[in-house]
C-alpha cells in the first residue's frame, strides 16, 4: 500500500499543506488505496512533504508522486482532456504552484498573528526551551525562500495585488464550469483547490482572503471539492 507523509488536519483544513493535499487528492482521483501518516520535511528524500513510500520506493515532490502513480499504475488523471487543454491545465498549475502559492504562503508566515497561531506551532514537538530558536530558525528559512522566489522583494500591498491577478484568472478560466477543465475533476483541480481551501480557510486572516470570499464561483468551487474529496470534514470558509 501507498503510504503517504504529509502534515495532517489543521488550521480549518483537513490537510495543512496545499501539496500535500495535492496529492492526496489526486490519490483519491486515481482510486489507489494509501495510508496518511505525518510526515516531516527531515524525512523526505528532498527535504519536503509530500513524499511517499510506495513498497519500497520512495518518490517526493507532488509533481513526481503524480507521474510516479499514473505511469505505474496506468491512470491518466487528465483523462478527456486533448492536447490544447493538458497544456492549458499545466500553465494552470503553474500558475498556481509558482506564482499564487507564495501569495498564499506570504499570509501564512509572514502576517505575524497568523505565524504565531500558526506555522509557529510546527517546532512543538521540541523541548520548550528550544522552541523560540527553531521558530526563528524557521521565519528565517522561510524569508529566505520567498526573498529568493522575488515575492518578498515586494510591498504588503503589492504582493495582494498580484494575489488578486492569479484569482482573478483563475476565477475567469472556471467561469461557470462545475470544474477547471470542464465537467469533471482533473489533475489540476487538485492543486488549485488545495491553495484556495488554504487561503480561505476562516483560522487565518488576511485582506487577501477578504477579497477572495467576495468571488463567489472560487468559494463554491472549493466547497465543491471538499464534498466530493473530504465529505466527512465540516468546511466553513464563511466562518
């Protein structure tokens, strides 16, 4: 059986990470049994969750967990789709990866009331007397990946602006389609609809999610996703 590390239940979401709900969702498309244990970044063969053990072999990165199940399980998780649309769907989730998800990440990590509720919580397993140094340690890692990525090169109000960009494109390619693509779920919704469950979920705050609840086909297209991929958890994005 597939198991699967990621970040577990959390922060309004029945997954912390937006890649780690990637896949599992995607997992979920391609009807494969796994097992979800929690997961640390230390563990994985790149230093980041997702990773999976699939007997054996273990294969990190959402990207490659995806082509690792298509091709050795003989699912095509953008079944339907023609040539013109798996590469629009790929400019999507790049987009979306690339681009939104530091947008995402900036009102996570670096709003400091959502850090301290927060990502701050994730050295908690350590003795207290270490804690305020990890967390440092941590802010630190962080800024220094988003300075490098170019978004914290940019203003508070800037950086929501070019959130707004990447909702409003994405809010424009859904239109009044049930899914991104068309008429049911592909690869790409997973992604998409783990970074948008992530920025409107009610445990953080942020001029940037009070935008996005204004955009009504996103809202319902997330609620959308979280009936059919986790009808058992209570999502209240409103809240």
């Amino acid at each position: 059986m597939i198991i699967l590390s990621g970040g577990g239940p959390n922060f309004g979401l029945p997954e912390i990470s937006p890649y780690v709900t990637k896949t599992e969702v995607q997992l979920k498309m391609a009807g494969l049994a796994y097992r979800k244990v929690r997961g640390m970044p230390m563990d994985s063969p790149k230093g980041q969750v997702p990773f999976i053990d699939d007997d054996g072999e273990r294969i990190a990165d959402s990207t490659f967990i995806r082509a690792h199940i298509e091709r050795k399980y003989g699912v095509d998780l953008d079944a339907g789709l023609d040539s013109h649309a798996r590469a629009q769907a790929w400019a999507i989730e790049r987009m979306v990866e690339n681009h939104f998800g530091f947008a995402v990440g900036y009102t996570r990590f670096l709003i400091p009331e959502n850090f301290a509720k927060g990502p701050a919580h994730f050295v908690d397993y350590a003795p207290e007397g270490q804690r305020e140094h990890l967390r440092e340690a941590l802010l630190t890692r962080v800024k220094a990946n988003f300075l490098a990525n170019g978004i914290l090169r940019h203003t508070a109000e800037e950086i929501e602006w070019l959130g707004m960009r990447s909702l409003g494109a994405l809010s424009d390619l859904l239109g009044d389609k049930p899914y991104l693509m068309g008429d049911h779920p592909t690869a790409v919704d997973a992604v998409s609809f783990g970074m948008l469950a992530g920025l409107l979920t009610p445990f953080f705050n942020s001029d940037l999610r009070r935008r996005a609840l204004r955009i009504e086909n996103l809202c319902a297209y997330v609620a959308r996703m979280m009936e059919a991929f986790y009808p058992e958890f209570a999502w209240a994005e409103a809240a």
